[in-house]
C-alpha cells in the first residue's frame, strides 16, 4: 500500500503533508466519523492524490514529465475544485485505463472520488454539484481467486529452504491453515495466543479468534523456542521477527519469504502469494466440509457474500471432474442408416416381399 502505514502500528498515520486540505478534512472525517479502517482510508488518500496530481497537469499546473512527488498538491483551492466537471472525472478514469489500471482499479478510484464529493456536497456543503453523479464503471469482473492444490501445499511445505527455517515453516504452516492475511500475520504477537486459539485483529480494527489445529501448534512449538535463542530479540512483543536485526518483520520482507519458498519448491511464476495462500485455505476448508458461516468467521469477512466465491471454486472443481471423464471428448457423429432406409434405397417393397412370402408358403 504505502509506507504511510505503519506495520507494528497500522492504526496510526503520518501526518498528510502533500495533498489539499480538503481532501486532509475527507480523511479525517473518514477516520473519526465513519470509523472507517486505516487501510481503506490509506487506499482512498492514495487515489485522491493520484488524481489531483492528474488535475494539475490538466490545470497546467505541472507537465507529465515532472515527477509525481514534485507536484505541490498543497495549494489547490477550493476555487480550483469547484471548476472540476464530469468531464474531468471521466478523462482521468480514461487516463487510469491507459496507464493499466483495470477495471476493478478505476471502480476503485472512482469510489474514492465518489466519496470525496459527496462529502464536500452533503456534509460541509461546500460544493452544490456533485461531479461524479451518476458516474459508473460497471460491475467488475469477478475472477475466481487462485489456490494451491492440496499436494502443492505439501511440496511446498517439504521444500523450504531457509537459514531460520522455523520460523519460515511456521509462518506457511499459518497462512495455509487459519487463513489470515497478510497484515494480519505481520502485526501478531505473542500475547494473542492462548492455549489453542489465536485472536486476530483483521480490517477495521475488528478481532476474532481462531483455533490452531495439530500442525499449527506443532510448528509453533518448533518456532518459540528457536525465536527466544535469537542473541540479538529487540521486539519482544511480535511473534515473527527477523534474524539478523531482532525485529518485527515487515510485510515486504514475508512477501520476499513466500516468494523464496515458492521458488524452492518449484512453484514460482503462477501469481501465488501470501494472499493466494490464504485462498488455498479456505479453499481447502471449504472444499472438506467447512459450512459457509464458519469459513466467513475464520476468514474474518464481514458478509458472507465475500466468503460465497469459495462455491464457485467448488462448482468450477465439478465441471473439471464431469470433464475429466473418459468418453467427455467423444465426438458426434451422424446416424447410422436403419434397417427400413436400406431396403428402401434398395428399391425393396415390403409390402410386396411380404405377399410372395405367403403365396410361396401356400404352395
């Protein structure tokens, strides 16, 4: 996301230095009003800033060859904000497409923009017309997430390679059955754990426990004792830290772990990631008996028509087990000809057959 975030402290944020300050007053009301999780708002700073650095180049303000982090954001009024038309949003969302952001990436950008004038609109009245009314990018494609098959697990979890192996062990063994994320796994320390469950603190600040099954507690038990003769433990708090430095590993350190061991085991270049492990555990979950409203706790969604992908998974594994039938590439072919279309290409009567067969049995 952006180093704004702070991994051992994810509810804090530095202060906003390069953007408006009306878009600082949109994300602070996002914060304090709505409550709504540092991430989402970390996403929506991101994409406010992206677009007004677009506005001044549209402005004139700045030219596409300056470097994004040149372009002072601080001086746009609200003056400047009030000329912004739809025309404006639908050139960026355009510029977005041309600079490979896909569909779900523009839906993205134009919720933030969404939200942002419709704050300036309806809660400070600062505005009196919204520009992104009746704006739509559509419904995003929906793509089924990525997983690894129950014996790719195994060949990866037989294949690290790795000089603190237990806790690299540990770490895959976790994303591969409680099915966290990525942020998630990074901010867990050791005082969340209790005999055999774990509480996780997921989006929104929100907390659920989740119980460690016998590998789990098998790779921990491996781990602790590993973690605790490390002569140089600084952060005595985070459960996974690094070797060398005794600190709390970053995200894009684990990202780097999880990409090694993918390699190791042969599985590189297929889009795996820590967040593909986490759909191969509730994909597996899932698939051995798990119902729907307890894979949607375990994950940590707040609706459980997030968690419903995973029946997709399972209705695309039955049409691949229909397929994978021996006669499923059997090719149509046309009729064969019947008896009676024989005898009449023939010229036989059966009418005619059937008269001399009884005259020759009356003789």
């Amino acid at each position: 996301m952006s180093s704004y975030i702070d991994v051992a402290h994810p509810d804090r944020h530095a202060p906003y230095l390069d953007i408006p300050d009306t878009v600082v007053d949109y994300l602070h009301y996002l914060d304090f009003v709505r409550q709504s999780s540092p991430r989402t708002i970390n996403g929506y700073y991101l994409d406010l800033r992206g677009f007004f650095r677009y506005m001044m180049t549209v402005w004139d303000l700045a030219d596409e060859q300056t470097p994004p982090d040149r372009i002072d954001l601080t001086q746009i009024d609200l003056e400047q904000i009030r000329k912004i038309k739809k025309s404006d949003i639908i050139n960026y969302l355009d510029y977005a497409r041309s600079h490979d952001n896909g569909p779900r990436a523009r839906a993205r950008k134009l919720s933030a923009l969404r939200g942002y004038f419709g704050y300036l609109c309806n809660q400070v009245y600062l505005l009196q017309e919204d520009p992104t009314a009746n704006l739509s990018t559509g419904t995003p494609k929906k793509s089924l997430p990525k997983y690894l098959t129950e014996s790719e697990c195994l060949r990866l979890l037989n294949n690290i390679q790795s000089d603190f192996y237990e806790r690299d062990y540990c770490m895959i063994t976790l994303f591969l059955n409680c099915g966290m994320r990525l942020a998630e796994l990074v901010t867990m320390n050791l005082g969340d754990f209790r005999d055999n469950t774990i509480r996780i603190t997921g989006k929104g600040n929100k907390e659920r426990l989740v119980y460690l099954n016998q590998a789990c507690l098998d790779a921990l038990g491996h781990y602790l004792p590993a973690r605790s003769a490390l002569p140089n433990l600084k952060d005595r708090e985070a459960l996974f830290v690094s070797k060398r430095t005794g600190n709390r590993l970053t995200a894009r350190r684990v990202q780097q772990i999880v990409e090694r061991c993918l390699q190791n085991a042969g599985l590189s270049g297929r889009g795996y990631s820590p967040h593909k492990l986490r759909h191969t555990a509730a994909t597996l979950l899932y698939q051995n008996g798990v119902d729907m409203l307890a894979l949607k706790e375990i994950l940590g969604h707040e609706n459980v028509s997030t968690t419903q992908i995973y029946t997709h998974i399972n209705q695309r594994q039955l049409q691949e087990a229909v397929e994978a039938s021996p006669l499923s590439r059997q090719k149509y072919h046309p009729p064969r000809p019947q008896q009676d279309d024989l005898q009449q290409d023939t010229g036989e009567d059966d009418s005619q057959g059937g008269a001399q067969g009884a005259e020759q049995g009356g003789q």
